[in-house]
C-alpha cells in the first residue's frame, strides 16, 4: 500500500494518534521559535510570549488541518462520482443491463424478505408491542374464563385479557335475506384498553361497559369488513347488527393497516366483547378455550413474570383439583419477531420461505455474476488508460475506490430498479385470493426495515460485483498492457468470466430442475383420483349458531333437510357429514383393537351420515354403508377403508370385529359394519392413510356449529342445481349460514401450494436462465472480439468460415457443458429435502426430468452462442490482420 | 497580524513544492528557508502553514516521516513525492506564464 493510502487510513482509524502527532509538531516548531527569539536577545520570557503571540491560536490551526482532512475524504468522494457518472454514460447500454439485472435480482429479494416479515415475524397493531407476551397458562394451550379471570385479579401483569380466535369461530351475520358466516374473534372487556389501538371511526368498548356479567352486545368492525360488507357506510356507528339472531350495537370501526395478534396475516372481521350468548360455556372452570395476552409491568422481564406466574398457576391447580387437573405449565412468549414462531407448527412455512429465499439469492447471485463480467470485460478495456494513471502517480488504493465508486451508482440505480420492481410486486400480491378458510390480508409497506435490507443488499452487491473487478484491472503487470500486447496467441480458458458464466449457467439449471419437479408435482396432483366423485357432486357447508336446536330438534332438522334435498328433481341423493375430505381438516383419533393383542392404532376420523358413501360413489368393499337406524341407542358401528383393513385384518373379515374408542372413562365397543375403498383425506398428494368413519347420528353434533353436506346431481351440469339447493336449505331454516359449491371448485384450495411454488420457481428459473444467457452472449462476443486477429490469421491460413464459426461454438459450448455438469450435480445433491413439499410418487432423482432440462439449456445456449459468433463470421481478414 | 504580504493558497503550495525540491525539511525549517531567500518578504504564517502541509499530503505531492533534527528532538520530516516534482514543473510553469502576462500588461501601459 502507498504511503498516500496508508495516511488516510491511518486519518480514518487512528485520528487520536495523528492529532497527538500535529500537536507534537507544532511544539516542535514554537520551540524552535522561542529559540531563535532567545538568539536575537530577548529575555526567556518575552521570547516564549513573542513567540507564542506570533503562532496565533493553536487550536485554530489544528482545526484547520483537521478540517482540511475532512473536506478532502467528501472532495475525493464527489469527483469519484462525478468521474464515474461521466465514464459510465459513455457505456449506456452496459449500464442499463446492470441495472436491470441488479433490480430484478434485489426486488426479488425485497419482495420475498416483506412477505416473510409479513407472514411470520410481523406483530399486532397496538401501543408498545415490545411489552406485550402471549401468556399461555394450565394444563393445555387455552384457558377457562373463571381461570382467567383468578390470574388477571394476581395483577401480575400490568394487565392481562382473553381472546377466542379459533378458525371455527364464525358468527352468522344476517343481512336482509342471507345469512353469511363471518370470521370473528371473541375479547375480553378490557382487551382494546390493553392493546390502546386508536380506530378510524368512533371508539373500542372499555373495560366496564363490556363484562359479560352484564351480558354486552358490543361489536367492532375490521376496516375490511366495513368496506366489503357494508359498502363503508358513513352511517355505521350505532347501527344494530344481526348476529346469531342477536342484536350487537356497532361501537367503531378499525384502521386500515391493522394487524390482529393472530399474526399470519389473519384478519377477523368482527371484535365481539365475550358474553354467554357467543360461549355458553363461559363460566365453567374446566372448559379451555380463550388465548391470552398480557402487558409486561414497568421493568419486569418475561423470566421474572413467568416464575411468578407459575407459584400462582399451580395454586389454582391445588384449589380446583378437578377442574384443573395437571395445572401446571407457563410460556411467555414475544408477540412479534423471531421469537415468535412456534417450532413445529410453523415448519413447513419456515421451509417454504426458506426455499424462496434461497432461490431468490441465487437470481441475485446470478445478476451479479453478469454485472462483474461486465465489470471485468470494461476494466479489460480500459487498461491503458488506468496503467496510465498508475505511472504518473495516483495510487492503487485511490483507482481502485474510484472503480468501486462506478460499482456503487450502478448498484444504486440497480436497487432503486429493485425498489420500484417490489412496489409492484406487493400490489400485485396482495390483491391474489388466498383460497383459505379464514380472511387473510398483508400488509406489505416499504417501511424502514425494506430500505435497510434493500442498501444492505446494494452494499453486498457493490462489493461482490465489483472489488474483483477493480482488483484485476489495476494489477501491477502493467508494461504489457502499455504496449498494447494482448496476448492473442495465449487463449487462456479459466478466465475469471468464463467461470462465473459457468456459474450461472450451473446455478439456471439448478432452479430449472427445481421447478420442474413441481411442475411434475402439478401434474401428479391434477391427475390424482381423490377417491369420490368431484363431477357430479355439490357441497355445502352450514354453520348453525350454537345451541341452536336441541339434540332431537337437531335430528330432526337434518333429516328433513336431507330428506327435502333428495326429492328435489335432478338430485339422486343428499348426505351429511362433519367435514368434508380436502377441506384442511385433520383430525386424529385413537382405537384400540377388541382383542388378546389390544393393538393401537391412530386413524384419521370423519363422522359421516346414511347414505354417505353412495351419494360420493365411494365404493363399499364389503358390510355395509350407514343407515338410519344407526342412531342414539342402536348399538354403536364404525366403518373402515381398506388401508386400515390391510394394515390391521389382514387375514380377516374385518366386518364384525370391535374397536374400543375412547379413552380414559369413556371408552366404548363398537362394531365394524362394512370396509369403504380409500379417498384422499387432507391433501390429494398423500400417501394411503387409515380412516375410521362414525355415524352422524351417533357421533355428530346435532345442536349447532358446522355440518357438511353432499348432493349428488344427475347430468352433466352440477351448477346449475346450486340455485335449487340454496333455496332448498334456505327454506330448512332461515337463520342459518351456508355456501353451497361443486366439488370441483372446492379442490382448487388443494392445488395451490403447488400451483404457486411452480410459478414462482418457473418464473426464477426463466429468469436466472436469461440472466445466464446475456452473460453468455457476452462473454462468447467478447472472446470473438479478442481473437479477431488470430482469427483472421487462420481464415488467411485457409480455414473456412464454418471451421471458424465451429471452433466458437466448440468454446462456448465447452463452458455451459462445464456448468451444466456442476448444476446437474449440486441438483442431485440439493433437491432432497423438497420432496416434503412434492405430491408422492414423484422422485427428486427423476432422470427425465434431469436430462429435459439439460436438454433445453443446452438448446438455448447454442442459440445464443450461434448469435454472439455470427460476428466471427463477418470477419474479414485481412482488416482482421491489421486490427490491433 | 503581520504587516507583510499575505500569500495566496495556490502561491504557498508553489513555494513549500519548490522548498521541498532542494531539500527534505520540517515545517519550521521550510518557514525559515523562504522567509530567508525571500529575505523576509514573504512570512509564512504558522496558521496556515500546516493546513498546507496537510493539503499537500493528502494530494499525495509530499511525505513525511518523523526523524532526529538537532539537539535528538524528533521532528516531521518532509519531502517531495515524485508526483509531487511533476505538479511542481506544472505549476512553476503556470506561474511564469501568468507573472509574465502581469508584467507585459503593466509595462505597456
């Protein structure tokens, strides 16, 4: 390093020192002075005050070398600029290519960054969220009202509130003549002074006006709700709603970007203080079914608050010994950032996120793999001009600063590219339908954690796009460079282009092997059999309010509706059920066999009504299907499907044996009465899964919630018996919720996790695929460009145009070959962990798959290739022979 | 403060270059020395001297190294750069081109 260089490092990190050294100088030289008075006669001290008189303020002079330093470092930094803005406007188009590039890749990034941020680490709307801590208390993940209210009377907390948020927590909304199930979430009356959320219009309930002893009818509308459902009613506030055939008084309304505690982006519609209309169970001690949230005192830290918690939790339990048995444990944890996540709930979307992000660097990497090419091949081709600096004295520290200055404006017109491209992106984003039970909603702002990720990004890319670059252009062999000898004979192939070009080629490939796995994924999936039938079926999904019939006005209801259903004309059959298959419900239980091995077994369960299986054309097997006469009374039956028949009566007729069901006192014998063939249950690409199926009549819930129900059309156009139906079920009862769709349309929701990782692995692959070829295109353009002159010699020699344009290609494609090599490699070696994200049945080591993409990369390479050489073919030599 | 002539930046860059390319001094040394052969025409203020210095260090036209001056005293060292000798020659030149137009100038009239 220079000594120039060394003294401005040495001014950035050790300025005490070189202040101490100015000090030490000027001593010096007043000393000197007061000599030299001294010498001419005057007494020591009139000398030292003469002196000191004529060195004016000593302050004031190191003042003036500080700032002098000071002005220098921005001087330096301003003419870099300027230098480079005018350099670069010389190479337009190279600029506008980089820009691109980096803005494709950094918005990718920005883009994938705010959804992760939104989905998993975003916190609730509220005053001080860093003090806030989702309290979780007892012997499960929910809490009683009356245990509840025990802790929050402990004052702990600075206060602690309840909510219920489950994703079956829907009220019937009444509006003129359609019932409408609405997403809600149920709060304690002091729940809005804790969070301190200021709505839009009008104001949240305190904590007096709503305590459910007083039986409150208070409701407050999500900003969404007010505006879907309501048409943003200037008149909202004070009107009575219509909820479970109760009238709510409309309190306010909330703000736009608000976020609930939820997290995940859900979004409840409606905030309902709790009363005993909503939870008729409010009171009991046993019942867990509240979340519960707190406000951390002044100074206390969650370890402090937790160990308090727990001397008060396991007095509750000794208190209560049998509604609150094994009371025991307490977790506090954060309600935003990564101390959120919740382990093994949040793992396949961690995996997910983890995945994009990981695809969306590797585009970025391959941009700035395109831009240091650029980068590289510029430098090439100002090496007379930077030897010439060099010579006359500018050190190499100062060129280099200078070149990575360039870098920089191209790396921040490439991240304001960035900027602007994730701008779209997220209003593009948030408009896409999520096909979900529950309203979603992102908030996708450009706050100040996207602008620091986003110049963190254009600080890396700076760096690793341009110090290599900077480095190898201003290496010290410069006499070559003078002279203008370029060694044209030496062709060397390991240049620092040709393998980032290899890279990106084995990066492209990469994301384009990824991507067709999902693709096949896709495909596999669309063409799965999910058991029963999807063409002819319709489904509706009612939601009665709770407690709304008792248990025989229940049975009544449903059999009438059925009953009603299936004598419509064009219906062959109509069936209940809990839930339906493929409807995100997952529900586990535990039998036990009736035998010498009591052997355990964990099937899945679906609680199905008579006449279920013929109206879904699922064949029975053997036994038979339920019937009317399996009800309350009759002795208890199950059904089986033939995984679970395989799996535990293999040898046997499994029709007559008997499970145990249940646990602890409960426990019941019931018989198997028939063996159903297999349907799908969660997901169409799972592997074979046990299920056990119940009666309705027996198992089902027949005084409120949510029942399912199956009708099955005859002809060809299911839809067009939707209206039929509705009025149909309408008429069963008026006050109950439903939506009515054909089966079809419901399996959308099973598709789209796939649907959406294809396209945006397709859309990457695409991408970096382009990214590589331009990198391509330019590095075999460059290479031609360099060779005219042995080109030349060998046309002039007798070589034909095709053996020229032979030998290009043969080096073009020698490169991607070397880079589809390592891409298919790291492919083999990388895509395992994604086969929990691909239906079954397809492989991660699929040879088709591998040797397609190759294929095809290897195609569009030698069209690009073919491009970049048609140059080589125009040469004409003897103006090659002279080119220097 | 001093009743002498006040030297413009651009004359004391000059000044301290051309010092510095008979001999590598400090900066007391090259205050003394134009002070001298001026013959105390031109007093370099110590204010403004070291901004100098400084300036000039930073542009990469001198060094400076601590070493022993008279009596073991260490003192900062000066010397003139090799890019330092070729802006003095652009400078010197500069310089003379312009006093001599001054000079034409105030001759004719």
């Amino acid at each position: 390093m220079s000594k120039i260089s060394r003294f401005r490092l040495l001014s950035l990190f050790r300025k005490r020192h070189v202040e101490r050294e100015l000090a030490a100088e000027l001593r010096f030289h007043l000393e000197k002075q007061i000599e030299t008075n001294i010498a001419a006669g005057m007494s020591p001290p009139d000398a030292r005050s003469a002196a000191t008189r004529l060195f004016g303020g000593v302050e004031q002079i190191k003042e003036d070398c500080r700032e002098i330093q000071r002005l220098n470092l921005i001087e330096n930094f301003i003419q870099d600029v300027r230098y480079g803005a005018r350099s670069l406007m010389r190479t337009l188009l190279l600029v506008l290519v980089a820009a691109l590039s980096i803005g494709l890749g950094i918005g990718a990034n920005i883009t994938i960054f705010s959804l992760f941020h939104a989905v998993l680490l975003d916190g609730p709307t509220a005053r001080e969220p860093e003090h806030l801590v989702h309290v979780v208390a007892g012997n499960s993940i929910q809490i009683s009202y009356p245990n509840f209210r025990d802790l929050e009377e402990s004052k702990l907390f600075g206060s602690l509130a309840a909510y219920k948020a489950d994703p079956e927590n829907l009220v019937n909304l009444r509006l003129g003549d359609e019932t409408k199930a609405v997403y809600s979430q149920f709060v304690s009356s002091n729940y809005f002074d804790l969070m301190g959320v200021q709505p839009i219009l009008g104001r949240t309930f305190s904590a007096n006006e709503a305590r459910p002893e007083g039986d409150p009818h208070l409701v407050i509308l999500s900003y969404g709700c007010w505006q879907r459902r309501f048409g943003a009613d200037a008149a909202m506030l004070g009107r009575v709603l219509n909820l479970n055939g109760h009238p709510y008084t409309v309190l306010g309304v909330l703000p736009r970007d608000f976020r609930s505690v939820i997290g995940y982006g859900v979004a409840p519609e409606l905030y309902i203080a709790l009363n005993r209309d909503l939870m008729p169970y409010l009171n009991t001690r046993a019942g867990n079914a509240l979340n519960m949230i707190g406000r951390l005192p002044d100074g206390a830290t969650r370890a402090q608050i937790a160990a308090a918690l727990r001397i008060v939790v396991r007095r509750l339990g000794k208190l209560y010994p049998d509604d609150n048995r094994n009371f025991e444990q307490v977790r506090l944890k954060a309600v935003s950032g990564l101390d959120r996540l919740n382990g093994n709930d949040d793992l396949p979307v961690l995996l997910f996120f983890t995945v994009l992000t990981i695809v969306v660097g590797l585009v970025l990497l391959i941009a700035c793999a395109n831009v240091a090419g650029l980068l590289l091949a510029r430098g090439a081709s100002r090496r007379r001009e930077i030897a010439i600096r060099l010579a006359i004295g500018a050190g190499r520290g100062r060129i280099v600063r200078q070149l990575l200055t360039e870098t920089l404006l191209l790396a921040m017109a490439g991240t304001t590219l960035g900027l602007l491209f994730d701008w779209c992106a997220a209003a593009l984003l948030v408009r896409i339908p999520l096909p979900l039970p529950m309203p979603i909603e992102f908030h996708l702002a450009l706050d100040h954690r996207m602008l620091l990720y986003a110049l963190a990004l254009c600080a890396l890319t700076t760096l690793v796009c341009g110090l290599v670059p900077a480095l190898q252009s201003t290496r010290s062999s410069l006499t070559p460079a003078l002279k203008q000898e370029l060694s044209q004979f030496a062709h060397r192939r390991l240049t620092l282009r040709n393998v980032l070009v290899a890279g990106q080629v084995a990066v492209s490939l990469v994301l384009l092997v990824t991507s067709s796995l999902f693709l096949r994924s896709l495909l596999v999936i669309g063409h799965t059999d999910p058991g029963f039938d999807i063409d002819r079926t319709l489904t509706a999904e009612l939601r009665l309010p709770p407690n709304r019939y008792t248990r025989s006005q229940g049975e009544t209801f449903l059999e009438q509706a059925i009953d009603r259903l299936s004598q419509l004309p064009g219906i062959a059959s109509a069936a209940c059920a809990n839930y339906l298959p493929l409807s995100f419900n997952d529900r586990n239980t535990v039998v036990r066999a009736d035998g010498p091995s009591e052997a355990q077994f964990n099937p899945a369960e679906q609680v199905v009504g008579h006449d279920y299986f013929s109206t879904m054309q699922v064949p029975v097997l053997r036994g038979r299907e339920f019937s009317r006469s399996d009800r309350e009374g009759a002795p208890q039956v199950a059904i089986i499907n033939e995984t679970l028949a395989r799996h535990h009566f293999a040898q046997q007729d499994p029709v007559g044996k008997r499970l145990i069901y249940g646990w602890g006192d409960h426990t019941e014998l019931i018989e198997i009465v028939g063996v159903v063939r297999d349907t799908k249950y969660l997901t169409l690409g799972e592997d074979a899964r046990e299920i056990l199926y119940l009666p309705y009549l027996q198992h089902g819930d027949l005084t409120g919630g949510s029942i399912s129900l199956v009708v099955r059309t005859q002809g060809d156009a299911p839809r067009s018996f939707l209206p039929a139906v509705k009025k149909s079920i309408r008429q069963a009862d008026p006050t109950i919720a439903f939506e009515v769709h054909i089966m079809r349309d419901n399996l959308a929701l099973a598709f789209w996790p796939t649907r959406f990782m294809t396209a945006t692995l397709g859309v990457m692959g695409a991408l970096g695929l382009l990214l590589a070829m331009v990198g391509l295109h330019g590095v075999i353009s460059y290479a031609v460009a360099r060779r005219t002159n042995e080109i030349g010699i060998r046309m002039a020699l007798g070589a034909s145009r095709a053996q020229v344009l032979r030998m290009i290609l043969a080096d073009g494609l020698s490169l991607v070959a070397a880079g589809a090599a390592v891409g298919l490699l790291v492919s083999a070696a990388a895509t395992g962990p994604l086969s929990a994200l691909l239906a079954a049945g397809v492989r991660t080591l699929d040879p088709l798959i591998f040797a397609g993409v190759a294929l095809m990369l290897a195609s569009v390479a030698t069209a690009s290739t073919l491009i970049a050489a048609r140059r080589s073919m125009r040469i004409d030599p003897i103006s090659a022979l002279r080119y220097e | 403060m001093n009743s002498k002539a006040d030297l413009l930046q651009g004359t004391l860059d000059l000044l301290i270059l051309k010092t510095l390319a008979l001999q590598t001094m400090h900066g007391w040394g090259i205050a003394q020395r134009i002070q001298q052969i001026s013959q105390d025409v031109l007093q370099v203020q110590q204010g403004s001297l070291y901004p100098a210095l400084r300036r000039l260090e930073q542009k990469g036209w001198i060094d400076a190294e601590w070493g022993d001056s008279d009596n073991n005293r260490k003192a900062r060292f000066y010397r003139l750069t090799r890019a330092g000798r070729k802006q003095l020659e652009l400078e010197t030149s500069n310089w003379e081109r312009l006093s001599a137009a001054v000079r034409q100038i105030l001759e004719t009239a």
